[in-house]
C-alpha cells in the first residue's frame, strides 16, 4: 500500500520484530494517512483521511453529521436533501447512502 506514496519505493509501515501481526491496525492507519498527506496531497491531512477512510468510517461520519446538522419541525428531526450535497462535496456518499444514514438516525429527509 505504502510503495506507492513514497518517492524511493520502500514500503513504510509500523512493524513488530518485522512483522505487522500485533501491531494494532490504527498505528499503521495513522502512518498511512501521514504519508498519503506528505507525499500525495501535499501537505492537506484532511483529504489524506477521507482517502483512508473505509466504508464504515464514512457511514459513522455521515450519521454523525446527519444528528448535528438535523432540525426539529412538528415533533420530528428532518434534513434536507441541501444536506446531502454539503456532505457530499467532502465525503465519499451517494444519496442512497444519505438517506439509509438518515433513516437509521431517525431522521425524515425533506426533498
């Protein structure tokens, strides 16, 4: 994963007595987003995470904005489909994904 980002093409990862087995997975994800931000970014962190980030993370982020960002009108959270094209300028989703988000949250997406 890492032979790509690095100019010289030695793999970097945090490794235990040569190997990756018991290293726990948020170290090297750590120093894969660093080098992603070093090397193929230049410099912005913020799209090296959003590169880095599994399906999961971008479906734990987007329910966490969908709360935050939610209002209450008649008794019930709503967001509107404005929402959606905010998140999805920055993060990897589909409307699909927003509104299934959105229903697991509890939260009625106004179109």
């Amino acid at each position: 994963m890492f032979d790509n980002l690095v100019p010289w093409g030695i793999p970097r990862r945090i490794e235990l007595k040569g190997s990756i087995v018991g290293v726990p997975d948020r170290v090297n994800k750590i120093v894969e987003i660093l080098l992603k931000a070093r090397y193929k970014y230049g410099g912005e962190v913020d799209k090296a995470i959003i590169d880095s980030m599994t399906k999961r993370n971008v479906m734990t982020r987007l329910y966490s904005e969908i709360v935050k960002r939610s209002e209450r009108s008649g008794g019930e959270q709503y967001v509107d489909m404005e929402t959606y094209y905010d998140l999805a300028k920055w993060l990897p989703i589909t409307k699909e994904d927003f509104i299934k988000v959105a229903e697991k949250a509890g939260v009625k997406v106004k179109h």
